[in-house]
C-alpha cells in the first residue's frame, strides 16, 4: 500500500536548474531552490513560489493553512503538498500523507489498546502484545493490539472488536486513557486514542481464545509480564524486530514512575 503511493509519485521534473542555498524548501523531496520551478509529480503540476527572506516580525498569531494539492491516491492513503503561511507571514511547503478513509467528524482514526490480563493463574499481570510483518519497514513489528475505528463505532467498541479479532480475547473496556493523539505529526494527520481494556481469564469465553483475521493478516500474540516489559522489548528488538514507539515509551514510563518513587520490586 505505501509502496505503490510513493512509487507512484517519486519522479519529479525541475524545468529551472536549482542552485544550492538557503530558500524555498519542499521537506520530502530536500531541494532547497532560490527561484521559481514547477515540480511535476504524475499528472499534477504544482508550481513553486519564489524565494522569500523570513522577515523577523511575527505578522501572524498561528500559521495558516493557504492550500492543498494532491500529488496521488490509492484506496488507503492520499499524498497532498500543502502550502501555508508562517507566523512571519512568509509563505512555506510541506508534503504530508493522509488515510482516505479519514472522516472530518470522527474522534480518532484509529485505537491503540493497553489490555491487561488478569486471573487464570498468573502471579501478576500481564499485558497483551502483537508482532506481525510490516512492509513499510521490511521487518516484524512489535506493537499493542490496535485497528481502525468503524463508522458508528465508539473508540471504547472499536478496542473490544479488534481484541476479539486481532487476539481472540472478549475484554471490558474500562475507559479511554487519552485525547485524539497525533501519531507522526511531521508526516501525517493520522490519529488515535488509548483504550484500556481488561480481560479476565477465568471467564469460559477467555479458556480458548481464537483470532478472526482479516485476508491478509498474519498476528502472533505475545503475553508478557508488565514487571518484564522493557527487558522484554530489548530481547526482541535484538531478535530483529522493530518496536512501537508508543509501546517502548509505556514500557519506559513504567520503568522510570518505580525509580523515580523508589518503588523496588
């Protein structure tokens, strides 16, 4: 999916030749030009304005959006150049992705799901992980249960589908643990909020979980001690596999909320 958006989009043509120093810059592509060019991107044109000096005088409270262009689509992402003004009024680029399925009125794009099991024997408690292939990165991911959130759905029935789905576990969602969350706002306007779910292992429907994938989908479960977490992650990411960020910084918060309150184990 992301190779065929920026294959589809990664020939360009500069019809002036740029020279190199300080001016205009299109932060995907790392050109710096010092006059006017027209960048060409499939079948779209967008022209690029001259070279502007940033004043030193703030003109404006918060930058301003001016305008968007879309460089190419697939049926999951969209790949646009916005162009905006600056606090100095000074006129700036950025290219940004966006999911097509993104839906102005919706609270979040997505779920990421703190699941925590309890009973069935454990001696405390553990947390649910995922590890599946992600292209993009050419690698196995290690990550918390997440997914899309369905039209109608809240982000509290969107967390329990996919856990069902993704892990095979019924849980109880005990609430949102966050706003709308930017996931890489230097890159996108995606976004997702934290569910905590809790699931009971006593219960008859948790004895035997069974994941429903989707076509294409290929999610081993972990289940990891939380007091084991970090290392954990270390041990897997030596092995080869990439980590979340968000997931590495909750293990960390973890870790550093006992030292820091002198918590031993």
């Amino acid at each position: 999916m992301y190779h065929r958006l920026w294959s589809c989009c990664a020939s360009f043509v500069l019809v002036r030749r740029p020279k190199i120093e300080s001016g205009y810059i299109s932060n995907s592509y790392k050109h710096i030009i010092n006059r006017s060019f027209v960048l060409k991107m499939s079948e779209t044109t967008v022209a690029v304005p001259e070279e502007v000096t940033p004043s030193k005088k703030i003109v404006l409270e918060t930058p301003e959006i001016q305008g968007s262009t879309v460089i190419g689509a697939t049926r999951w992402l969209t790949l646009s150049n916005l162009t905006y003004k600056d606090r100095y009024g000074d006129k700036r680029g950025w290219d940004m992705v966006s999911r097509s399925t993104k839906k102005p009125e919706s609270y979040a794009d997505a779920v990421v799901i703190v699941s925590i099991l309890k009973g069935g024997g454990l001696a405390e408690p553990h947390i649910i992980l995922v590890k599946q292939f992600r292209p993009p990165l050419k690698a196995n991911t290690i990550e918390m249960p997440a997914g899309l959130i369905d039209d109608g759905e809240t982000p509290q029935q969107a967390a329990a589908r996919e856990m069902h789905e993704e892990c095979g576990y019924v849980g109880t969602p005990i609430g949102i643990l966050s706003p709308e969350l930017s996931i890489s706002p230097g890159l996108s306007n995606e976004t997702a909020a934290i569910v905590h779910i809790e699931i009971d292992l006593d219960l008859e429907q948790n004895q035997n979980p069974k994941q429903k994938l989707d076509v294409g989908e290929d999610i081993e479960v972990l289940k990891v001690p939380l007091s084991q977490l970090t290392k954990t992650l270390v041990d897997l990411d030596k092995e080869g596999n990439k980590i979340f960020f968000g997931l590495y910084t909750f293990a960390l918060a973890l870790s550093m909320s006992k030292s820091l309150l002198g918590i031993t184990e």
